[in-house]
C-alpha cells in the first residue's frame, strides 16, 4: 500500500539524508582538528596565557611553540605518513591493531626527543612536564593496544582534562568553567568518532579515563 502522503516522506528521507551527511561531515572534521597530537601544543598554549609562563619573552615563547609543533605534530604526522607510502598502507591498514603500533612508537619517538631537548635547554619545568604526560599517555595507550583498542583522539582531550585539573590544584584556581568546556568537546569527539565508526562507546570512555588519569598523576606528582 503506497504511503498516504508521498511527497512529505520524500522529503522527509532527504533531510534525514542530509542531516547524516552533515554529521559525518562534522565528525570528519572534528577528528581533524582534535588530533591525538595536539595536546601537547593546546596545554602549551594555555600555559602562555593563564599562568605566570606569561612574563616570558614573546621571542622565547614562539621558540616554544614552534619547537613542540615540530616535535608532536608535524614529525610524528609526517612521519606516518612517509611510512604509509613506504609500505603502499591504506588507511584501513593504518586502523588495524599491528597498524595502529606503529603512530604509537613514532608519536613516542617524536615526544621523547621534544622531552629531552626541553630538559636539555632546562625549559621552565612546567612546559617539559606536558611533554612527558603526553608521551606517558602515548605509551599507556599502545601497551593497552597490545590486548583492545582504545580511542587516542578522546585520550587526548581527556589529557587536557586531567593536566587541567593538576593545574588548578597546584596554581589554586577555579576550573570550573574550563572543566565544562573540556567535557563538551570531549563528548562531541567521542561521539564523533562513534558516528565514524572508528570507536565503540567503551574505547571513547576508556580514552578519555586513561589519558585524565595519566596526565593528572604524572603533572601532580611530578
């Protein structure tokens, strides 16, 4: 039996249709942008900004920020990408739990060496301890990945989360509202990353606990 009005469930199924192209489309872009690199270079960014780091020499901190762009973005993506073309890998390839090891012993590589240089021109010890609860969040990652996958672009944003809250306990501010930004974008990553169908719900939560947790307990305690 034909539906009784035929013109409104046509258009009906076109917005639907469009409505999931714009989520997808959305959810592409928000895995673009929230990288699982670009935790280091955000924490960094909002040091420059929120904390006394903010009497440095403009000069110094364009030092800063270029180096730890160049040592957690642009190696470690250039890098894993070189590698692909070597190895003629797709992106599915990429995705598969033997694949996934190899961003993580790049992304560690390339953390370790951005460490060592902050420590070797003694960096204000603030900045080289994102670096290390990044690259402590990197390792925790892949050995995880050795039994289940688990969501690195949440662990990311769960990274700032958890580096947020050591802050505030150390410089004695309010998080409050930087807290619920930072769980807003979590959320809408993860569920990005869900509709993309990278991720289950478990590998989002998981992600994003393991790399809070990490991060809060290396900068406190460190």
């Amino acid at each position: 039996m034909p539906p009784k009005y035929p013109q409104k469930a046509a258009t009906g199924k076109k917005r639907m249709h469009r409505l999931t192209r714009l989520s997808i489309v959305t959810s592409r872009v928000l895995s673009v942008i929230f990288t699982p690199f670009y935790l280091p270079l955000v924490s960094t960014t909002l040091l420059f900004f929120f904390s006394y780091l903010t009497l440095l020499h403009w000069q110094y901190k364009v030092f800063i920020f270029g180096m730890v762009y160049l040592f957690t973005i642009f190696l470690p993506t250039m890098l894993i990408h070189l590698y692909m073309r070597y190895q003629g890998w797709s992106i599915l390839k990429l995705i598969s739990r033997e694949g996934r090891m190899v961003p993580y012993v790049i992304s560690i590589s390339s953390y370790f060496l951005c460490f060592y240089l902050m420590k070797l021109f003694h960096f204000p010890h603030f900045l080289s301890i994102i670096i290390l609860a990044a690259l402590f969040i990197q390792i925790v990652c892949a050995i995880t990945n050795i039994w289940f996958k688990i969501s690195t672009h949440t662990a990311a944003i769960g990274g700032i989360t958890g580096g947020l809250l050591a802050y505030a306990e150390i410089f004695a501010f309010n998080p409050l509202w930087w807290l619920c930004l930072c769980l807003l974008v979590g959320g809408l990553v993860g569920t990005g990353r869900m509709m993309l169908r990278q991720h289950s719900l478990h590998q989002v939560v998981y992600g994003f606990l393991v790399g809070a947790i990490v991060s809060f307990f290396v900068i406190i305690t460190l």
